[in-house]
C-alpha cells in the first residue's frame, strides 16, 4: 500500500510539499483554516479539507492517527504550530515533521517530540550563499555542523588531472562521489578516472577542508 500522508498549512512549503507528494503518486491530504487555499488544493490532493489543527477533536474525526506521516506548515502563527504537533503526538503520529520558525521553535517542538524539524528558510539561505560566493558551487548539502555534500564545477586547474594525481582524499581528506560530465554520471570514480573543465563533481568532506580544496583547486 501507498504512504498516506497529511499536510497541515498551505503557504508555500506545504503547498509545494503536497504538489510534490501528490505528483509521486501518494495520498495526501491537504488541511487549512483557509477555504480559499483549502479549494486550490481539491483537484491537487487526495482529499482537501477545511479545518483548525489545533481543535483536538477535528484531528481525530480526521483520524490523523492512521496516516504515515504528518506534515506541519503552519509558518507565522508559533502557537498553533506547536499546538497542533503536541496534538498529534498526544494521537500518536508514527511520523511528524514540523517546519520551524526559529531555533527556540525547533526547541519547543523536539522537545514536545516532534521527529524530525525543518528550516526551509535558513537552508535554501545557506544553500543559495556558498553558490553565489563562489560561482564554482553549484549545490549544498549540509550534513552535520561539520560535514556537507558539494556540488563542484571543474575548472581549468584540475582539466586533465586524474584523481590519484590530484590525491583529495590525502591533501583535503574530501572524497569525490560522483562525476558528472553531461548526461554522463560516473557514480563510482576511480582513482585513474580523470577531471575536465566543465565537469560536475560531487564531493563529501568536512566543510572546512571542502573550502580549502575549493579555493585551491577550483
Ligand atoms: P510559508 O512560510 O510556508 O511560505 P506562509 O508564510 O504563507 O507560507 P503562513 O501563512 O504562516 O505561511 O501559514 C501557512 C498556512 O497555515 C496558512 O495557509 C494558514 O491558513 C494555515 N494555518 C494557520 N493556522 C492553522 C491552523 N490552526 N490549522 C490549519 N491551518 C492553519
Ligand atoms: P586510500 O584509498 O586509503 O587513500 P590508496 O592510495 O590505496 O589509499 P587509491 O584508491 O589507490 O587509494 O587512490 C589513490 C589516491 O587517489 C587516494 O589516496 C586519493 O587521494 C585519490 N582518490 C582516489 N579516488 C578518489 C575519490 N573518489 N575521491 C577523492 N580522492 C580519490
Ligand atoms: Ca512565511
């Protein structure tokens, strides 16, 4: 059986997150205070109700408890976020993901045991900065406070090199993942396999030797 999953809140992140979900084929569905967002979502999600998440009862006549995992996008309004999660860790939601404001919000709510929270904001922010700092970066995944996943163009300074010549793993303790050069994916480089100007390396490494590789190398 498909995952069955409920998304409180449709600003844009829960409306982008049903979209998404409903186009891979799950059930969603797609809860709001606001009839109008509640209508654009009636052809879009698997039912679109109006309703308040932080009415107990109305969660439970929705049986929120049977779904997979529930999503809350309920962005400005703090209270009810936290309302509704407590709410629906009270029913026993197997899986609650929360979109947070800020850091004392994230505290509340994994402490009030939400499982996982989010921070769209924040990490598109951080995402959208290493690309506009160095035009080399393409893409950013933070991994830890530590650790991230880079998206690298090759230049001119690595063309031609293999990695055993350019020796990452030893000189930045980085380790090239996979090499794209056009439609091309090499999800295995070896170490004789070569860089040229123009490919995409995706790389993983502590995000202080990523940056010193970065502004070496490329
Ligand atoms: P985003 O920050 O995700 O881009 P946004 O800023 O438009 O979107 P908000 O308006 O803060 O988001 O809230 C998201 C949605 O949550 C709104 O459509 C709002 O109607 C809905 N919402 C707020 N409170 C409740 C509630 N108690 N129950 C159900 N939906 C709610
Ligand atoms: P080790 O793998 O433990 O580093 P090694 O010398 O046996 O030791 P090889 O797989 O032969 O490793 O590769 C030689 C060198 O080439 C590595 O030390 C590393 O610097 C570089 N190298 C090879 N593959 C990669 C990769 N995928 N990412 C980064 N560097 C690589
Ligand atoms: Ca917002």
């Amino acid at each position: 059986m498909k995952k069955q999953f409920a998304v409180i809140g449709l600003g844009r992140f829960g409306s982008s997150i049903t979209k998404a979900l409903s186009r891979e084929g799950f059930e969603v569905l797609a809860i709001d205070v606001n009839e109008e967002k509640v209508n654009q979502f009636a052809s879009i999600a698997t039912h679109a109700v109006v309703a308040d998440a932080t009415e107990e009862n109305t969660l439970k006549s929705l049986g929120i408890r049977n779904f997979d995992h529930v999503v809350v996008a309920i962005g400005d309004n703090i209270q009810s976020s936290i309302l509704t999660t407590l709410m629906l860790v009270e029913q026993g939601v197997n899986h609650i993901t929360v979109k947070a404001q800020n850091d004392y919000h994230e505290k509340v709510l994994l402490k009030i045991g939400a499982h996982k929270v989010v921070h769209p904001e924040r990490d598109m922010g951080i995402r959208i900065a290493h690309n506009i700092v160095s035009k080399n970066v393409l893409d950013y995944l933070e991994l830890s406070d530590e650790y991230s996943i880079v998206e690298l163009v090759a230049g001119m300074k690595v063309d031609g090199r293999s990695l055993i010549d350019l020796d990452l793993r030893a000189i930045y303790e980085c380790n090239v993942m996979a090499i794209k050069r056009g439609e091309e994916v090499n999800v295995s480089p070896a170490p004789k396999d070569i860089l040229y100007d123009g490919d995409i390396i995706i790389v993983i490494g502590a995000d202080e030797d990523i940056t010193r590789m970065e502004e070496e190398l490329f």
